[in-house]
C-alpha cells in the first residue's frame, strides 16, 4: 500500500470548514483512498472513500486532484464533536486488503 | 442493522496469563480483521479471518492467534502476555463482495497488562 503524509496538527474554528489535507504521491491505479477518524480511544469512524472523483456524503467531502496525488478531506461545518485524529489512508479496494494507519491529522475544532 | 461490538470494554490481566477478546461482525458482513493500537500510535493490523480462514497476518508473533465461527463473529487469542502487549484491540468488520470491503471498527477492548 502507498504511503500518506499527513500534518501532525491542525486547528479549526467552530462553523467554519475544516480542510484536511493528505498527500500519497505513491499511489497506484488500483488504489482507493480512505479516510477514518478516531476520537479519544474510541475505535476509528469510517467517513468516506475514493477512487479517482470528487465524493460526498453526509459526513463530509473529498476531493482528489487529477493526477491522484493527494485530496483533501473538507468537513463543511465542523462542531466541537469533530475533534479526533483523522486517517489518511491508501489501499486496493475490494481485496479484504487491510488498512495501514499513519500517524494521522489530531484536528481540533475550537469554540 | 448491529454495528460491530467487542467484549470486554477493558481487561486487566498479570504477564504470562492467557486472554481472549471477542468480537460480533455487523450484519452481513464476512470478514473480521484485529488491529493492535498502542497508546499514542496508530491501529496495527493482527491478522483477518474471512469464511474462517486466516487470511492475511501482520508481523504480530504466533501466541497471537484467532478464530472466526460460522456466524462470523471472532475471537483474539493472545498466550504468555507480556507487558507490551497493553493496548487498545480493534476488531473491525467488511463484506467482500463486488468490491466493496469497507471495514467498520468497533469501539474496542482496553487489556492492560501488569
């Protein structure tokens, strides 16, 4: 599986968007983007997935460049309840292929 | 629709005793994978079980070990625990079919080691 980079840290108002960033200049045709968050020791929260087009749902946005280089997860209107440790994560889809979690982004959403 | 639970909530156990962590699979779902989170890490994957068979292994040793029912629900075995072994087990769960395979996690089982 490719790797991610990922910042260590960032913050965010409340209300406001909250912009993740990922880089996974390594990736490969057949390789899905990921994205789990994790607030404090619960166990990670799936959020969404992509291949290669841009991705909605109900949770947030993701947004992947054209060379599939690196996307950014967008949460649109972030609450305090946002604040966790969001994961970045590449692997080939439909393969049972298991998840290799980073270090991840510790967002914190601030009132 | 049950998501993914775990049993125990948390565990305290003395080096070199025997324990086994338990996990229900969502429904529908044929594949459970463990992960190992140690405090301030990320989740590092054990092993899976898919149609109870192993099915992928980390570079955990083998006193960790595993099973899947035919229900799908799974156990975590771990012998002879030693101190590192203190962590935060996931078990998550997925349904390989036509290329979806999105692993939920549930909420975990806290083992101390002492």
């Amino acid at each position: 599986d490719a790797k991610t980079t990922q910042p260590t840290s960032m913050d965010c108002a409340e209300g406001r968007a909250a912009n993740l960033p990922c880089n996974h200049s390594t990736i490969s045709g057949n390789e899905y983007v990921y994205w789990y968050r994790q607030i404090h020791s619960q166990g990670p929260q799936y959020i969404i997935h992509g291949l290669k087009n841009n991705e909605t749902n109900e949770m947030a946005s993701l947004i992947i460049t054209e060379d599939r280089k690196s996307s950014t997860l967008i949460l649109p209107h972030a609450t305090l309840r946002d604040t966790a440790v969001y994961y970045c994560i590449v692997r080939v889809g439909g393969s049972n292929y298991k998840l290799t979690f980073g270090k991840g982004t510790l967002l914190t959403v601030n009132p | 629709e049950t998501g993914v639970t775990q049993s125990p909530t948390h565990l305290i156990k003395t080096r070199g005793q025997q324990v086994t962590l338990r996990c229900s699979s969502q429904s529908g779902h044929n594949t459970v994978s463990w992960y190992q989170q140690a405090l301030g890490q990320g989740p590092q994957f054990i092993f899976q079980y898919y149609r109870e068979e192993e099915n992928g292994r980390g570079n955990f040793p083998p006193r960790f070990s595993g099973l899947q029912f035919p229900n799908y629900s799974s156990e975590l075995n771990v012998n002879a625990l030693e101190l590192d072994d203190s962590a935060l087990y996931l078990c998550a769960s997925s349904h390989l079919a036509g290329g979806g395979d999105t692993q939920y996690f549930g909420p975990g089982t806290r083992l101390t080691v002492l």
